[in-house]
C-alpha cells in the first residue's frame, strides 16, 4: 500500500522531493518506506537545514537492530531512505556484493559505508559529525546505494493463476496485518484490535479456499514461504478464537488442535513444523512422526529438516523469533537474515568470554538435532551463521581454544499479546 500521505499533505511530497528519494521509485506495495514523520521532518528541515545527499537505511520489518538505528537517526533529526531489502531481493544481492555482509540494517550516508547498528551507534562524535556534513552539503554521486536495481522485476504484478494467486493474496492480507496490529519490534500482537479489523474478517474468508491449494506441485521455496507464513498467521488466529495457552498441558492442545484445512488435508500447527518443514521429525516431547507411512501429507513434507526455520516461525510467546512474512523468490537469504538477527540479539545467544560460557536459546536445546547432535557441531553451525561481528569474533576463539560450557536461557513463554 503506497504511503497516502502525499495526498493528504502536499508539503510531504515536497519534503520527499528535497531530499531526493525518488519516490517514482515506488511502483507497488511496499516498494520503498519513508519512515520519518511529516512533521519532525519540517522541523528537523527548519532547525538543521535540508539534505542535499542522503541517508539510506536497509532493513527488514521485525529487526530489532533496525529499529534501534532508526530510532538514532531520527534523535539526531536525520531523514532518512528506508529500503526493506526482503521486498526488494535485488536490491538486496547488491547491497551484499557492496558491504560483504548480510545481516541488517546497512547504513549509508551518501555512498559511505558506516556499517550495522553497532557501528552506527559506536561512531566517534567527530566523525558522526563529519558524515552528517557530508549529507547536508554534498550531493549524491554517481556510485550511491541503490533504492532499486535498473531491470528488476521484482513487483510487477504477475502472479501466477489458481493456488499462487491465493497464496499471494493470503500473504498481502497477513502483511497487512501485521502492518496494523504488529509492533515495530515484530515481538507483540494487539489480538483484541485485529479480531475486530476488516482485514481480518477478510483474510478469515480467503483462508477457507486454502483447501483448494496443490501443494503437490509445490517447490521447496514455495512450501517453505507458505508454511512459515501459514504458520505464523494460525498461531494467531488460534489465540484469537481459543485464548493463549497458559501452561504446559494447554500448549500441548494448542501445537495439537488448532489446524487449517488445507489442499483437503488437516494440518495442525505441529504437522506444520515437525511434519513439513522439519522433514517429517518428532517434535519436542513427542514419542512418534508426525505422518506415517502411509500418511499422504508425508508426499507433501520437505526431505530435509531445514534449521532455518526456527528464526522464523513464531508460537506465540515472548521467547519467540519476531514475526515477519517471507517470499519464495529469495527465501533462503531472508532465512539465513533472520538467524543473523536472532544470533546477534542477547536473547538469542551470549558470549561470556572469561568464564568460557556460551547461552544460547532453548530453541537450540529443543532441536539440537537439526543443528548438529554435539556442541562442536552446533556452535560451528551457529558461527558459520553469525554476522560479522564482535560477538562472532568471541565465539570463534572459544572455538578454536575448545575450552568452553554451552548454557542454555530460560524461555520466556509469557504470551506475546500486546496490553
């Protein structure tokens, strides 16, 4: 949905033009994201000057990392070019063979590098000082991050008919969603306020024809978005329609009744991790497969379990990876994004170099298996999928020195609804 308020205020378009963000760059939903306000943005205008350069942010929605960044700029009174590199994989790609890196956010100040948010924030005043120059006084040159890649495809409105065709529309309406009753952090959902929106009275109505859906036909990448979605969109619906699960017995019925109907199939959310997208592997205390052999869903689950999916599914609890919604297009780089923002937030794992500890995440307690069946292999795992930065650093000397303790976090299963 292209941002309406152009229309509503003609000096925000103003605004966006003098700060040369292109704004016909935006050429479908989502397309490019302004996030500072109308009117911090006159007055940041007033009080410091207009912006002959630019500030470009690239992110993903849910990435705490991002936000903290945003929110620096914006204490500074910094417009910024916000680019949310899942909707715009080209861009993406690029911005990886630019940096060397592929965690968010990426930020520029003009066509120079600062870095992640650690970076960001860590800046000497001098030469944050120096770069805020840079966007005041110089123009953008020639070789400046993109906002999209010249020929790229990536919105222009043809989906294909019949089961993908409702898939995408399933997935606008949870964007959406999530756009009106999701915190910026990704972490809490207003239930109360969603149950009552029309977009969910809508999407209600278009899950019904999820039992149209092939999935035979599907592909890996096409299974692996459109579960992960699926998933994350039942969990709510079932807190929706049947409460938060409270205790241990509750969540067991929770993981193990609350299903859709889909491709003439019940898939409960169990059969949705374990089953399909875990390859068809026992759950956390559970004795059996989730399909038999002579189960036909067992046609439709993924031959490998994919460990990728932890830091992307959400059950519901505070403990959880933020949720977000995912494409079949570049699903594998957002997946491996989505670890990189797990692992670098303390929730997700910790480095206690002097005592030689490492805590990570029950998660990778639960389904150790998937990673690797000894600590070597899941903390090799683990680094191999860390960003660059002081905390990979950390964790590859207690590596090589093989001398430490793996220590797992209590999980916060307090439910993520939004008071």
């Amino acid at each position: 949905m292209v941002d309406d308020r152009t229309q509503r205020n003609p000096e925000y378009s103003n605004v966006m033009q003098e700060l040369q963000c292109k704004l016909d760059a935006v050429h479908s939903n989502h397309s490019l994201w302004y996030r500072t306000d109308a009117s911090q943005m006159e007055t940041d205008s007033e009080s410091s000057g207009r912006l002959t350069g630019r500030v470009t942010v690239y992110t993903i929605v849910g990435c705490t990392h991002c936000l903290r960044a945003k929110s620096r700029l914006k204490d500074l009174g910094l417009p910024f070019c916000e680019v949310d590199v899942n909707e715009h994989s080209a861009v993406g790609q690029k911005i990886r063979e630019l940096t060397g890196r592929s965690s968010v956010p990426q930020i520029f100040f003009n066509n120079i590098h600062v870095g992640g948010n650690d970076d960001f924030q860590k800046l000497p005043a001098e030469e944050l000082q120096r770069l805020i120059n840079i966007v005041k006084e110089e123009p953008l040159l020639l070789d400046a991050p993109p906002l999209q890649v010249e020929g790229s495809k990536e919105h222009d409105g043809d989906h294909k008919e019949g089961a993908a065709e409702l898939c995408e529309a399933l997935r606008r309406l949870i964007l959406k969603l999530y756009a009106d009753h999701l915190s910026a952090d990704g972490k809490f959902v207003d239930y109360k306020a969603m149950a009552k929106s029309q977009t969910f009275e809508k999407y209600c109505e278009l899950a019904i024809q999820l039992q149209r859906v092939e999935l035979e036909i599907m592909s890996r990448e096409e299974k692996l978005a459109f579960f992960i979605n699926i998933y994350n969109t039942l969990v709510i619906h079932g807190h929706m329609k049947m409460g938060s699960p409270k205790n241990m017995w509750q969540r067991y019925r929770f993981f193990n009744y609350v299903s859709y109907l889909i491709g003439g199939a019940v898939f409960t959310l169990q059969d949705i991790e374990n089953g399909i997208l875990r390859g068809n592997r026992k759950g956390v205390a559970q004795l059996m497969r989730p399909f038999s052999k002579g189960d036909p869903r067992l046609q439709i689950a993924l031959p490998d379990a994919e460990p990728l999916i932890h830091f992307a599914l959400n059950c519901g609890a505070k403990g959880c990876p933020p949720i977000k919604t995912y494409t079949a297009k570049d699903i594998d780089n957002q997946l491996r994004t989505a670890a990189e923002a797990f692992l670098e937030n303390d929730d997700g794992c910790q480095i206690n170099s002097a005592k030689g500890e490492v805590q990570l995440s029950q998660i990778f307690k639960w389904y150790k298996v998937d990673f690797g069946d000894t600590d070597e292999k899941l903390l090799q795992w683990i680094l191999n999928h860390m960003g660059n930065s002081p905390k990979k650093k950390e964790l590859d000397a207690l590596i090589q020195a093989a001398s430490y303790t793996v220590l797992y976090l209590p999980y916060d299963w307090s439910t993520n609804r939004k008071d």
